[in-house]
C-alpha cells in the first residue's frame, strides 16, 4: 500500500496516515493479518518524524483495527473488518458532536446504554 501525506492540509498527519489505513481495510486493499510498514521506514519514506507514525498506528490499535509489538511491528488485526471501520467513524462522530454540546464522555456513555 502507498501512502501518502499532505503537510499543508488542515487535517493532521498522523490523521491522514490513521485514514489510509481504514481505507484500506474498508476497501480490504490490506488484508487482516498483512503487516504494516515498520513505522521508521514509513517515517523515513514520508519525510516526517516517526513518532507521527507510531501516534497513527497508536490511535488504530486503540480503535481495534491493528496490532502491535515492539520489536514486531504493526499488523492489520484478523478481525478487522470493513463495517468496523465504519462504526469507528460514526464513534468519532458522535463524539465530536457530543463535545460541540457539552455533553461529557460520561453523559453521552449513559445516553448510549439507554439504547
């Protein structure tokens, strides 16, 4: 997979790197169990520092879509799949929306169970 950053865009570049990894499970361009670049060469091959890329790879992990090892790099999760990706999105949707109201992350995972 070819990744690609825009260091001008208003969006982050951890974000545009976290992005063309959901895309390319949601598309299955990257099959569960394919590895990730190695975040240093990725790093290296984009021209930006590797702590950005290991904050992407963090946030994907975090949303369940990747594994990682020190040592062993990072790996599209077996079960990762497309409509995942998708419920991740509306998350971070929701979330964002809550926050322009005010609504706490305790309140909006009361309103939540309710359902």
């Amino acid at each position: 997979m070819l990744f690609r950053v825009d260091p001008t865009s208003a969006v982050s570049l951890a974000e545009q790197i976290a992005v063309q990894v959901r895309s390319g499970i949601a598309t299955r361009a990257l099959a569960p169990g394919e590895r990730l670049p190695p975040a240093r060469d990725l790093a290296r091959a984009l021209q930006i520092n590797m702590h950005t890329v290991l904050r992407a790879y963090g946030e994907l992990r975090d949303d369940g879509l990747i594994g990682m090892r020190q040592g062993r790099g990072a790996w599209v999760n077996q079960d990762a799949a497309p409509g995942l990706v998708r419920i991740n999105e509306l998350v971070d949707q929701l979330v964002t929306e809550a926050r322009k109201f005010g609504i706490s992350p305790t309140d909006l995972s009361r309103m939540i169970e309710r359902t």
